[in-house]
C-alpha cells in the first residue's frame, strides 16, 4: 500500500493519523511519514492495513445493500 492510499483509507475511515496508529500499534509520526512517503509500512503494518482496508470495503458493500 502506497502513502496516498494509506491516506485515502484513514480518511474513509474518518481517523485521525494518530488514531489511525493506534489501531495498527504505531505512532501519528510514522503514519505521516509513510503518507508523504518518506518510510514504507513494514510488512507486518502492510497486513494490518490490508485487513482495514478489508473490513471497510466490507462495510460499504453492506451499505449499499441496506439501500
């Protein structure tokens, strides 16, 4: 996952960078630098972001259906 997809996901999901971090046990400073690609996510935050990238696609597909 790249920095501006990191971004675009964190702001779907209406999270700050800090909460964000939270969420996969990192800091608000390494979510800024991976957003503004100065450090790529390691492999074990690339699963943890792939997995929220998961659960909200999941979320908006149910979205659409209760429409």
């Amino acid at each position: 996952m790249q920095g501006a997809e990191i971004r675009q996901l964190r702001i779907a999901l209406g999270l700050t960078q800090e909460e964000l971090g939270e969420m996969i046990g990192t800091g608000d400073v390494t979510i800024s630098h991976w957003e503004n690609a100065h450090h790529a996510p390691s492999p074990l935050a690339q699963k943890a972001l792939a997995a929220l990238r998961v659960e909200q696609d999941q979320a908006r597909l149910v979205g659409k259906e209760r429409e």
